[in-house]
C-alpha cells in the first residue's frame, strides 16, 4: 500500500530530443534522465533517430535502455528541414503527450524545442522547459535565410517555454536580451561524472599498435566530424608543425559528414602517417589519457562535455576563445584560448610541446576546476528547481 501510494505522488517528467546519437545534448539529457529521483520523477524519453531521413535510432536509445529509462520513438524526425517530416512529427508529439501526461516537458535541440513546446502549449503541459546548447542562429554557415528563421523559431520556442535554461554566460546574456525574454531565461551549467579513464599506456595501445607511434607526442580531440568543428584548420596546424621538422601525431575521434573532406585534405598534406581518424569510438573519453594535449578549435560551442571530461583526465588544453568554451577555460591559467587559425593553433601547440612542466601545471590547474564548478549533482539540483 505505502509502495502505491508513493507511485500516485511521483512526478512524470517527458525529455523530447531530435537526434538519439551521442553527442552533447544526448549526454546532458542522459545525465539527467538518469540521476533524476527516481522514487520522487517518472522519466520518459522521446527521441528521434541518428539524423538522416529512415535512420535507425543510436547510442543514446540503448544507454536508456540499459539504465531502464522508457524511450518512445519519433519516427519522423530528422535533422534537415523536411516541411512534410515537421507536420508528421508535430502530430506524433501530440499523440505522445496525450498518452503520457507529463507534469514536466523538457526538450533539447532546436526541432524538438520548437515542436514540443508548440503542442505543450496546446496541450496544457503545466511547466515547458526548453534547454539550449547555443543559439542555432549564430551558425555564421549557415544562409542568411536559414539563419533568420532559427532566429524567429528560436524565439517562439523561448515564448511558447515556461522557462528557457541557458548552460553559457554569454547566450543567457544575449537570450535574456530578445523581446520579453528577461524572466524566461535561467543559467545552470552543465555537470560531468568524472569518466572511467583508461591509463595512458592501455588508452595508446588500444589506440594503436604501432610503438613507434605509440611513442610520440599526441594531439587529440574528440569531436563530430563537421564544419563548425574547424577541424581543417587542426590538420593545417600539424602540417605547419611538421615542417619545423617536430614529429607530432593527431588524433581525431568521431565521424561525420566531413569525413571525405578531411581525408582528402590529409591526402593532399601528404600526412597521411600523422593524422589518424578512427572513427567513432564508444566511450570516446575514456582514450582521452592516451593524449598529450587536448585541443578543441570549434567556430562554435554550447558548453562542451569533452573539454569537462578533458578536465578531469588533467590535460592541458588549446582551444578557441568563443563563449561556451571562455565559461571554463581561463587563458594562461588552466589552459591557452586563442582565435584557431593553423598559425596560432601551431604556435599553442609547440609552446606546451617544448614545455612538460607547464604541461602538468595547466592540466591540474583544469581538474581543480571542474572538479570544484561543474559537478553533475549540482547541474542536477538547479535543473529540478524549473520543474
């Protein structure tokens, strides 16, 4: 009877997410599916495929379920902008919310935010909530067009929302700032569980068996392979390095759509032997030991997991000066921010190379502060505040 009576008083929060791949809004939202009460909150999570038109669903879909979170399918979700797909989903959102009768509905991703809060408004959801991993319309390539109508369909989301959580300093700021946004917008952090690292011997040999590549200095990253990740501009940098005649090797982990792209520019360097693209790599952190140096050169971030989980392996770090990333690194304290060009890229570079000691002393320096600012339970605690 007391059993029963605790279900009846549970709270039933519905995630709605785009995309069921693993990147940084999968992460915060399994982070937060799974460390949600469960003897106070119902989780159930709404989740669409990998991205293409007909894809199957990814990582994410199967770590809920092995954590026994329910999922429920979107099949008509996808990442590009189908006017058709976007009606068909709009109406499996309804279906899902009359069924499940959320107390809480809290989406991530543009698409999902968009559709989810529109029918949580229609549908008299008590408390909306919309999460934002960087405003979609400073995507600088992107058409102008597209960019305007993120920005309308940005807005709406944030009006249709109850509350709107900004996770960096700068898109709170400037979200807050849009017409009648001031009391919507809320600023918590994202939090990471330290990761279970492998050593750095185990992380480089798993990584390859090559010793005479095991042996070097690495750079690495982990990254989904696309064009706001600039990782053109990493490849140029080693490239740079290698002319002043400094043996170093790259580590790319991830894939995507700029695959090719990279492959061919490798080609054309001819550093094919330097650079090393293996794809992508389940618990991709867990290599992240194997490194000597972390580097994450994007045009754009919300406030990214990797560089937190770059944190607790105590590596030092060169990354771009962009806001997301500025709201954890502090240049020449725990790390060196800069404007990613190959030159400067390549400069940051040979500096930590040439020094071991500052090396250690930025990566500690990095660790004490995760550890300190940016704790899951605390990102946990603030989120179930708006609920």
């Amino acid at each position: 009877m007391v059993t029963k009576d605790i279900t009846k008083k549970r709270k039933k929060i519905l995630y709605i997410i785009t995309k069921s791949n693993f990147g940084g809004a999968q992460r915060y939202l399994f982070d937060l599916a799974t460390n949600i009460p469960r003897e106070s909150h119902e989780v159930v999570v709404a989740l669409g495929g990998t991205g293409e038109r007909g894809a199957t669903t990814g990582r994410l879909k199967e770590l809920l379920d092995e954590n026994g979170i329910r999922t429920i399918v979107i099949r008509n979700f996808m990442r590009d902008i189908s006017l058709f797909k976007e009606v068909l989903a709009f109406f499996e959102i309804i279906q899902i919310i009359k069924k499940e009768k959320p107390n809480t509905l809290h989406s991530m991703s543009s698409k999902a935010g968009g559709l989810g809060a529109c029918v949580g408004r229609l549908l008299h959801v008590k408390r909306i909530i919309f999460t934002s991993h960087g405003l979609a319309y400073d995507e600088s390539w992107r058409p102008w067009w597209q960019r305007l109508l993120i920005l309308v369909s940005s807005w709406w989301t944030f009006i249709f929302s109850t509350k709107s959580i900004q996770i960096t300093k700068d898109t709170y700021e400037r979200a807050r700032n849009l017409p009648f946004m001031k009391n919507k917008m809320v600023l918590i952090h994202n939090g990471r569980e330290k990761p279970a690292f492998l050593s750095h011997d185990e992380a480089r040999m798993k990584l390859c068996a090559n010793e005479n590549v095991c042996g070097d200095i690495w750079i690495g990253t982990i990254a989904e392979l696309t064009a706001n990740k600039n990782l053109h501009a990493l490849i140029d940098a080693l490239h740079l390095i290698h002319k002043k005649g400094t043996r170093t090797h790259l580590w790319i982990l991830g894939d995507g759509e700029e695959r090719a792209h990279l492959e061919r520019q490798i080609t054309e360097l001819s550093i094919e032997q330097y650079v090393h693209l293996p794809g992508y790599l389940p618990d991709a952190s867990q290599y992240l030991k194997a490194f000597d140096i972390f580097t994450l050169p994007s045009k754009k971030e919300g406030l990214p997991y990797v560089l937190l989980e770059a944190g607790y392996a105590s590596l030092p770090v060169v990354v771009s000066d962009i806001p997301g990333i500025s709201d954890i690194i502090t240049h020449e304290v725990d790390g060196l921010m800069l404007t990613p060009t190959p030159k400067k890229l390549q400069d940051a570079f040979l500096k930590l190379i040439d020094n071991k000691e500052l090396r250690e002393k930025y990566g500690a320096a990095l660790h004490n502060s995760v550890d300190e600012n940016f704790s899951i339970d605390r990102m946990v605690e603030q989120t179930l505040k708006q609920y």
